[in-house]
C-alpha cells in the first residue's frame, strides 16, 4: 500500500501540514496548560470540608466526564454567539479542550494529593502551618511525582482530541489531511501523512513519559 501512495503530491502538502502540525502542537500546548488551571482549581474546591465550596467542582468533572468532547465542542461554538461572545474559532478550540481535560487533571491531582500520609499533613498542622503553606511545602511537592506520568498521558489525549477541532474549521493537523484529500481526491495519502503527524507527537510525549520515569527510579548517589 506504501509504495502505491503518491508521494510527491505528499511533498509538495508538506507545508501545510508543517503548519498544521505545529498549530496542533500550539493548540495542545494552550488547552493544556489552561487544563492545568482549571484541574488544580476544582481540585482544591473539591477537597474542601465545606459542601458550598465542594459542590459546583464535583458536578463540572461529573458533567464533563459523562458528555462527549465534541458535544461540549459544539455547545461552546454554537452556544456562545448567543450570549452575544463572538470569539475565534481557535479560542473556542482551546477553551473546549481545557474545560474536557481540566475535569480530567482534577481527578489526577485530587489522586496525587490523597496519596500522601495523612500523618505528615496532621503533623504539619500540628506544628502551625496554615492550609496553604502545608500544600505548598508538604503536599504538593511530594504528591507532583506520582502526577507527572498520569498528567503526560492526559497529554497525549488532549493531543488526539484536538482533531476534533477540524469540525469548526480549524486550520490544525487534521484538517490538513482533509484538504488534502477534498483538492487532490487523495484521501489515503491524506490521512497517513495526519497520522504520521500524530505519531511523531504520540512518541515525543512518550519519550518525556519514560525519560521522567528513568529519572525517579534512579537511585540517590550518596
């Protein structure tokens, strides 16, 4: 099938999706990082006492986990004009893409938190910390180890899940493909190249994944 494809018709795309390729990378990195703040956010609302304060975090990373990313997608792209928010269609994207993954990073940073010894927490209460400085000296750094893994896997699919973003005509990875394959009538060459594209991300965040690994299991030199 390889040797079938057209591959000057594939080098003479190559541009595109060069810039397809790091739009995906730019959008990924944007929804990420807006993921990281709204997961550390409704993770500390969520282990609150107070049920006022629990309440709204629980329900959004129940709602978020229960509906799909592109029905989320579509109500944010269809649903904001409405309330008179006329926004790109990138901002949109990446909005989209850090409200799904956040509700995902919450949990993932609720699960770091409660691995820690509830002694050390007691004891760091004990000796007069306030609830801030116990997260910041006590918790946190401890509980970000276990993290980082679990964090670089959501990567990864935040990353696929960005190809949803070609539904509103966003110039990203995939919709490259699909020009590709609409102008030149060469769907196969399209969608290899797209999942060469995806490849070449899935590995590099694979690579981060093992190398962090590598790192934390080596033993301490004395």
């Amino acid at each position: 099938m390889l040797l079938s494809l057209n591959f000057r018709v594939i080098g003479e795309t190559l541009p595109a999706f060069w810039a397809g390729f790091v739009s995906t990378l730019s959008i990924s990195l944007a929804g990420f990082a807006g993921a990281l703040v709204i997961g550390i956010v409704a993770c500390a609302m969520s282990i609150q006492r107070s049920r006022i304060v629990r309440a709204p975090a629980v329900a959004y990373v129940d709602v978020i986990r229960a509906t799909p990313l592109l029905a989320q997608l579509y109500f944010l792209y269809f649903g904001l004009p409405i309330f008179g928010l006329n926004m790109p269609e990138v901002m949109i994207g990446i909005i989209a893409l850090s409200i799904n993954s956040g509700a995902y990073v919450s949990e993932i940073v609720r699960s770091g938190i409660m691995s820690i010894p509830r002694g050390q927490v007691e004891a760091s209460a004990a000796s007069g910390m306030t609830y801030w400085q116990q997260m910041r000296l006590i918790v946190l750094p401890q509980a970000l180890r276990p993290m980082v893994s679990p964090l670089i896997g959501q990567g990864i699919v935040l990353v696929k899940d960005s190809s949803l973003l070609s539904l509103i005509s966003v110039l990203e990875l995939t919709r490259a493909g699909q020009t590709l394959a609409v102008d030149r009538f060469m769907p196969v060459e399209g969608l290899v190249t797209t999942a060469v594209g995806y490849l070449l991300m899935y590995y590099g965040l694979k690579l981060m994944a093992a190398a962090w690994m590598r790192v934390n299991r080596a033993p301490a030199r004395h």
